[in-house]
C-alpha cells in the first residue's frame, strides 16, 4: 500500500534531447532545479520552491516504465516512448496529461528507396516476409498487425536503425526529423506514426489518490489539447521528395564496426592492422565506410546489436563487446556466433553493486539478507538482462524482479532498485553515487565475432581467414 | 489461470467424453496440435483480428534469433486447418475433432488467461448438408449433457460482408468498421452514414428484427428488392439452411450479430447461448485453407466453450460415493497390509475402483468398507454403506461375490 500522507512528489526528468527544453520550462513555470542540468553529473535533484518535489533524471526510454509502475507520480517524456509503452500495455497505470508543445519530428515507417516498396499497400498485399528493423518493437508490431501485414519479423535494435535497409532490413519504424530528412538517408517514408513531442505524464494511482495540485497547477499555462498521436493516411509524399539513393551492392564478406565510445579505439586498431578505411574517424563518420578491399562491406551500428546481427547472417565479422556477446548467447545457446579472438582495447568489469548502506559484502550474504526477506523481493536493474537473470539464478538469489535499463543502471539505487548488473571501467562512477561492488562477474573487451556458416563456407572461408589474419595482427 | 479441482476435472472429463463420444459416433476423428505454433500462422490476413493477436503470448524461443516468434496456439480451428494442410490435404474429405486449450491475455481479471475448447472442423464438405451437420452435431453434445433452455443463433458473414460493401467506405475505414464488428461493436454499423437509404433501412431492419424461422428471411428478401446481388446471394444460401432446420425441427434466432471475434468465416456462423452466456460457436470458413496456401477446400466447423459449460453442469456427486471401495488395514502390521493390498489388487481386476488406507481415519463417501483385521476364521469385516449392514467374510472371493452383487 503507498504512502499518501507523506506528501512527497517524485517527478521523473529526461536526458539528452529533451533535457535542454524541459530545463527552461521548469524554470519558466516556477519549478526549476538547480542541478537540472546538460552538466549535471547528479542523478537525485531537489527542487528549490517545494520541498515535497524531489526529482531523477532518467533515461527517456525508462521514464513511461517508471512512472507506470508508480516509482514516480509525475515524468516528463517524448511522446514516442510513451506510445512504445501504451501500445503494449494499453490497460496500465500510465496517463497522458498534456502535451508540452516542445519537441522535433516524428516516427516514421521507412523503406529503402532501393526495395521496391512505394506504398503501404505494397506491404499489405505481398506474401514477402518482411523484417523491421526498430527501436520501438511494439509500435513496429502494432503497425504490422494493424496493416495485416501477413509475415513479418521484428528486429529491435539499440540505435541506428537507419542504416540497415535495404540488405538488412526491408523496412525501419525510427524518428526522423522530417519526410525530406529522411529522404536525404536513401529512405522513403511510406507513414507517419506519430508526431514526437514532450508530454507531462502521471502514475494513474497517484492521480486518483495523491494531491500532485500545487506541482499540475505550475503547469497549467502550458497544458493544451492533445496533438494527434498517429496520422491515418499515409504521409503526403506528392511534395516529390528527393530520395539520395545510396549505392549500394551485395559485397561477399560484411563486416560490422561499432559506433560511440568503442569506435575511436576500434578505429585505432584496425589503423594499426593496416586496415584502410575512409569515413570511420572522428573528421569523417559515415553508416557505409569503405575499405580498399573490393569485396568487403562495411557498416557502423551498435556493438549490443552485433551478435544478433551476425546471428542472422546479415554480417560475416563485427568488432563488439564479449559482455554483449554472452549477453546474447545466454539468450541464444545455439546461436552460430562464435567468438574468434579479444581486441584488448574496451576492457570493462560487469559487477554487481548495492548500496553503501546495505550491509552486505558479497553475494553470500546478499543471498541471506534475501532469504530473510528484507529485500524479498530483490529489484535488480540491468542493462545485461540475459547475464544478469542468470547470474542471479546461479547464485540462488530468491525471489527477484528484473528492471531492464538503458545504461546508467546505478540512477536506479538505492530507491528503485536495490542491485545493478552494469559493467564498470574504474568503479569511480559507482563510488561517486555511493554504490559498492559486490562480485565481479566478468571481464570484458573488444573482440572479433563471426557467423559460424560463414568460416564453414567454400565461398567465403578464404577472405574470412584473409581478414581475420589482418585484424590479428593489429594485436601485435 | 485457474486451477481445476478434482470436482472441475468431473465435470471436464463429462465433456470430454461426451463431446469425444458425439464426434467418434458422426464419424470425426480426432487429432491433437502442439501448443507451440509459429506467430505467422495467426498473422495471415483474414485469421485474427488486430485486436486479438495484441492479446496473444508469443516470444522469441531459443533458437529465434532469426526472428521468428512462436505463439501459444490462441485458437483452436487454424492449428487444425495447418494440421489437414500439411498431412490430410490429399482426403477428398477430413472430419477432424480435437479437444485442446487456447491461450489469449485478459486483463480484466474476470476471464481466464488459458481457456479450454472441444472443436470438431469438416473440410471439403461444401455448403448446405455439411452446415446443417456441424450445427446438429454441436446441438447433439449440448443436449447429452444435459444443458437446458439453450438457444440457437444464426447469421452469415457473407450478409455482413455485403453490406459493409454497400457501405462504400475506404479500404482503411472498412478494415477499422471490420474489427469493431468483431469485438461485437455493432452499433458502429449504424452510425455508418451512407449515401444509399436502402441499406441504412436495411441495416437498421437486420439489426432490429430477430427472425425465428426462414420466413423472416423471405420477407427481409421481398422488403428489399434493390439489395445487392452479393447480399442476395447470401441471403439465399441463409435461407437454404434455415429451411433445412426448420425440416429438421431445429429452432433457431436469426440474429446477425451471432458472429464471434473471427476474421475467417464465409458463410454460415451460429453460436450457442445458455444463461446469457456464449457457450459455442462455429462457421463456414471456405477462404481459410487457400489462404493458408493450401488448397481451394471448402470448410466448416465449431468449438464448445468448456469453461462455461463447466459452470452449467450439475453439481456432481462424489462418484467415488457410488461404486468406491476403501480397504483399510485395522493395524499396520506387515501381514494385514500385504493381503490389504492384494484385496484391493482383486478389487480392481474385478474392476472396481479400491483405496487404501492405514490411518484409522473416518471414512466417508464410500460404497463399500473392507476391515482387515486377520484374525480367522473371519479376517474381513465388510460394511454396506448405503444399507448401512455389516458382514464377516471369510475369503477375498466372498468379498468380491458381495460387491459384484451389489
């Protein structure tokens, strides 16, 4: 049963994009935090005028979940990731109280303008089984099914969705500033899903029990009806959009290569292998690098969507993390993704860590401090869910509950969870938030992955070995 | 998700055998399919509704890193249609039975997540005497089990069809007009505005008159000549059946709203009514299989709902009580429990349900009570619970003399 008396608010607040505008609203309508912040490295802010108004600053995927599952009365969100939530979960314990007015484009349903695919009625109608390639799984499907769609399969991916139609993927659901925007990126948006604005949201309980009228009531200049959330028709393409299509042609050997932090060292190495590369340094960045190897493609996306990527035979080799390869053969166990050597750069611990004030020193005691049902049960936030929901299995912890995060697990303790999961290069950060290690799981670097088949094969055993044996010899 | 207790599992297999019963003697045969089928099946255009496969469990299993999902089976006619397409299809005819469990979310708490079906489905039987066949079989089990004041509905989705047509609206609106029809919104229809009156009349009159006989259906045919031809047609295929029950002395509702949550159905579509509950339903579905990729096979078929039906059903008494035999040892010594447990060893081979027991408990609800004390001349002491009579017996053979006797 939650506490109603006790009068605190917990407002939960956005990273990244929306940080900025949301900043200069709160501080418009009376209800800014001082350390509400691009440079803030605090995750807890108190707001100055209220002292019931506490707030977090949270990963805007993770936003519509916390406040739905009530660890938050109030958030602040994009529009896109509480429809993701909604679409899902339709009956839940999340409510959509306005519109803020602020935000930049939409989500879109895109197609690569080399797959033949004009219209939503060429989707509808065909037999073909089409694979969607997305951050937003669920509103991917609602679409799919919505359309009746009659075979398609869903990828969902951490990031850079765009750039894997057409060979990859025969369609993308993604944000995208504009038709025109996207069409720059060799891509034909064929519908909008949905305009992509900041929205003030509420735990539905909190709402129907909670006084939230003092904070809703600094708000109310900037409350408005609801924007459209999903445009019926197919986006107006007559505008005649100018579609760059990008070159592209099956190569015989597809290599995937990270982006954000993994790609400066990654670049570094491959420099060192002797690997020439144009449009994978920190001056020139592009999704389609190219080698002076004639039958080598090249592609820059998410090392967490690698293994997956490689699984599937979309690429032969890809430089990722050996954390995200296990993460993903934990999920897969037969899985023909093979590790084939480590890299020595990217070297993380994942450990799992509790609070300082917990008083536990290793697993052991955690197990017994479950048991005796003082933190029964346990609420464990990890990016690694497939690691950590093993882990924890193989140390017997019981019960658990499992809170998939986007990065930053440690925003979660000690109030939202009582344990992460997440890997550490130094344990400074943890210490900062006065967090502490428990156990280390593993140790984890860069290393070259490849699809089984792909070694196996006649056609490709022979450049596969070429290439490993140069990407070997940057380790010297 | 519920539990089903030994009293539930009565009434089930009550069902179950009636139903099994029914379907084996008309000539069915029955099959079973995995609970795990692929997501595609159920995606395909004219299966389920957008709105039901947003409810169905499917996931990634651990080999599906291509992607492919797997759902626990949400309905029970597909698996079987997939079944007939892929081991059958060479039968000019397949009557098929199966009694399975389907699995759908529910978030309101009031339904189960996990719900049991007895479906029989008839492919390659073409319109009129399979129709007439699949409802009489269906009526047949309602009837052995005993269900009183059950009512018969009857429609065509062929007559729906015809007139969302008329309707004219856009395919996107149609689609949308479609899926609240089938989660049972039928008054959307009427707020349709359409430009033509006669059909606003005509929708307005099918949703308002309840016919009981074909004859309704004749005056729905002279009242609007200007129908269309495919309503027409429709109309005729309706009143082909309706005439063929009334032959047979079936009473029927025709209610153009009998037409359950599925995309598939051509033709025909009736659903079973007891206490205001839907208790059955079925259909002529000619488009499923081609569909499927299989081939141009017409279909039909139903499933009782056996989680209402449970709720029908008398109370059981403990069967136990009419024919169950205790034999309980009057000490634990190793001799009175070897021959406890050859006494009810014989018991059994005379086919007579025994229990054992050793705890000195009171028994209750029981037929027979067999006393092994092992004293001669007399080591059994047998009580007629029902007459309430005690005996001696000498023998194991006496025992099973007086039991058969009765």
């Amino acid at each position: 049963m939650r506490n109603y008396q006790a009068g605190y608010i917990k407002l939960a607040l956005p990273k990244g994009r929306f940080l900025s505008p949301t900043a200069s609203l709160l501080a418009e309508i009376g209800l800014g935090f001082q350390d509400y912040s691009d440079k803030t490295k605090q995750y807890r802010i108190r707001s100055a005028r209220f002292p019931s108004l506490s707030a977090k600053i949270l990963q805007e995927k993770d936003i519509s979940i916390q406040v739905a599952v009530g660890n938050y009365d109030l958030g602040i969100c994009g529009l896109d990731w509480i429809e993701e939530f909604l679409v899902k979960y339709p009956a839940g314990a999340l409510v959509k109280i306005s519109s803020l007015n602020y935000g930049e484009g939409s989500v879109h349903v895109v197609a690569s303008a080399e797959s033949g695919i004009a219209n939503l009625n060429d989707l509808s109608d065909g037999r073909n089984d089409y694979r969607i390639v997305t951050e937003y799984p669920n509103l991917a499907e609602a679409f799919a099914l919505n359309l009746r769609m009659r075979r398609f399969r869903i990828f969902p991916v951490w990031g850079a969705a765009e750039a894997y139609p057409p060979e990859n993927a025969d369609l993308a659901v993604l944000w995208g500033k504009s038709g025109a925007d996207i069409a720059t990126q060799g891509l034909i948006p064929l519908k909008r899903l949905l305009p992509v604005t900041a929205f003030l949201i509420a735990n539905r309980e909190s709402l129907e029990n909670k006084d939230l009228s003092q904070i809703l009531t600094c708000f109310a200049a900037k409350l408005t009806a609801e924007p459209p959330t999903s445009i019926e028709n197919g986006l107006d393409i007559s505008e005649e959009l100018k579609v760059s299509r990008t070159l592209w042609q099956a190569k015989e050997i597809n290599l995937a290569l990270p982006d954000g932090h993994q790609q400066a060292p990654a670049s570094q190495f491959l420099k060192q292998a002797g690997l020439a590369l144009q449009g994978y340094s920190e001056e020139v960045s592009s999704r389609r690098p190219s080698a002076d190897l004639d039958w080598l493609g090249i592609k820059v996306i998410r090392p967490q969507d690698m293994p997956l990527q490689v699984a599937n035979s979309n690429f032969d080799l890809a430089i990722t993390g050996e954390d995200w390869l296990l993460e993903h053969l934990y999920r897969f166990p037969s899985s023909p993704v093979k590790k084939l050597f480590a890299l020595g750069f990217g070297t993380v611990k994942i450990v799992a860590a509790v609070s300082q004030e917990m008083p536990v020193a290793d697993i052991d005691e955690l197990r017994s401090l479950v048991q005796s049902s003082k933190f029964a049960p346990l609420k464990v936030a990890s990016e690694y869910i497939n690691i950590a929901d093993r882990y924890l299995r193989d140390n017997h912890i019981n019960p658990y509950k499992l809170i998939p995060t986007w990065g930053a697990s440690e925003a979660f303790l000690p109030e939202d969870a009582d344990m992460l999961i997440d890997n550490a290069q130094t344990g400074k950060t943890l210490k900062q938030h006065k967090l502490k290690i428990i156990d280390v799981l593993f140790r984890s670097s860069a290393c070259l992955i490849a699809n089984k088949d792909s070694l196996a094969s006649p056609d490709k055993k022979e450049k596969m070995e070429f290439l490993t044996q140069k990407l070997r010899a940057g380790l010297l | 998700m519920q539990d089903l207790l030994p009293e539930d599992m009565l009434r089930f297999r009550l069902i179950e055998d009636v139903f099994r019963t029914c379907c084996l003697n008309w000539g069915y045969q029955e099959v079973r399919t995995p609970t795990l089928e692929y997501l595609h099946l159920f995606t395909a255009t004219g299966t389920l509704t957008p709105s039901m496969l947003s409810k169905v469990y499917s996931f990634l299993d651990w080999d599906g890193w291509s992607g492919e999902r797997v759902v626990l089976r949400p309905d029970g006619t597909i698996p079987v249609a997939r079944l007939y397409i892929d081991n059958l299809s060479g039968q000019e005819l397949a009557r098929l039975f199966y009694v399975t469990n389907i699995f759908a979310f529910e978030g309101t708490g009031k339904e189960n997540r996990e719900r049991w079906q007895c479906g029989a489905e008839f492919f390659g039987g073409a319109k009129l005497a399979p129709d007439v066949e699949i409802i009489l079989l269906a009526e047949e089990v309602i009837r052995r089990l005993g269900i009183s004041n059950v009512g018969l509905q009857l429609s065509h989705a062929g007559l729906v069809k015809a007139l969302l047509k008329e309707l004219k609206l856009s395919p996107g609106e149609e689609a949308k007009m479609t899926n609240r029809i089938l989660e049972g919104n039928w008054q959307a229809l009427t707020k349709a505005k359409s430009t033509n009156p006669e059909i606003e009349r005509l929708i307005a009159a099918l949703l308002g008159l309840k016919g009981k006989s074909s004859s309704f259906l004749y005056n729905v045919r002279a009242s609007f000549p200007k129908a269309s031809q495919d309503f027409k047609s429709s109309l005729e295929d309706l009143i082909n059946v309706t005439t063929l029950l009334d032959n047979l002395g079936c009473s029927y509702k025709i209610d153009i709203t009998a037409i359950h949550g599925f995309e598939y159905y051509t033709g025909i579509c009736f659903q079973f009514l007891a206490a205001g509950e839907k208790i059955g339903g079925g259909g002529r579905y000619d488009s499923l299989v081609p569909f499927m990729n299989g081939e141009d096979i017409p279909a039909c078929g139903f499933a009782l709902y056996v989680d209402p039906i449970m709720k029908l059903l008398p109370l059981e008494k403990e069967r136990r009580g009419d024919c169950g035999i205790l034999v309980k040892g009057k000490e634990l010594t190793p001799e009175i429990v070897k021959t406890c447990f050859a006494v009810a060893e014989s018991l059994r081979d005379a086919g007579h349900p025994a229990e054992l027991d050793f705890t000195g408990r009171k028994e209750s609800n029981y037929r027979w009570v067999v006393l092994v004390s092992g004293k001669e001349p007399s080591p059994f002491v047998l009580t007629d619970c029902i007459q309430r009579r005690r005996r001696d017996a000498a023998s194991i053979a006496e025992i099973l003399k007086v039991v058969s006797e009765g």
